[in-house]
C-alpha cells in the first residue's frame, strides 16, 4: 500500500537527519516509527529523563549477563584499543 503524506518542512528535515544518523532510507525510517506505535514526543534532556525512558520502553536489564557495567564497557574499550586493521 502506498501512501502520500505532506509534511511540514521542518518535521521532514528532522526526520530526514534522524535517518541519515542511523544509514537508512527516509521511507524506511518512517515505516520503521509507524511500526513500532511510538514516538516520543518529548526527548529526553536529563540523564534521569533518559533513563525513565529506557525504562518505559523496557530497555533496562536487557542483559542479564553483564554483571558490572563498568568493568564490561572497560573490557569493550580495551578489545577495540588492541584490534588491528586489514
């Protein structure tokens, strides 16, 4: 099914941005909002914001195998400071 939307200007150089950021089609960055029901409608602008979002949308303790945060971002910073290029 096709549908034809007139934005205003300025939502569609925002959305088209937020596209660009994540490497996927406007198109596809619109179906992927419609998609998933929600969209928020006021960003986060505080850590405590940010993490009460998270948390609405399920986000916090997706990874039960990490037992210390810190100690597995410390790990991913060390492999990426010893790759080595082809």
């Amino acid at each position: 099914m096709s549908i034809t939307l007139d934005l205003p200007e300025e939502l569609q150089i925002e959305l088209s941005a937020e596209a660009t950021q994540l490497g996927i089609s406007l198109p596809e960055y619109i179906l992927r909002l419609l998609s998933t029901g929600s969209i928020i409608s006021k960003r986060p602008q505080t850590g405590a914001e940010l993490i009460e979002y998270w948390q609405s949308e399920g986000l916090i303790a997706t990874r039960p195998d990490i037992i210390d945060s810190q100690v597995h971002a410390r790990q991913i910073r060390e492999q990426v400071e010893h790759r080595t290029r082809n």
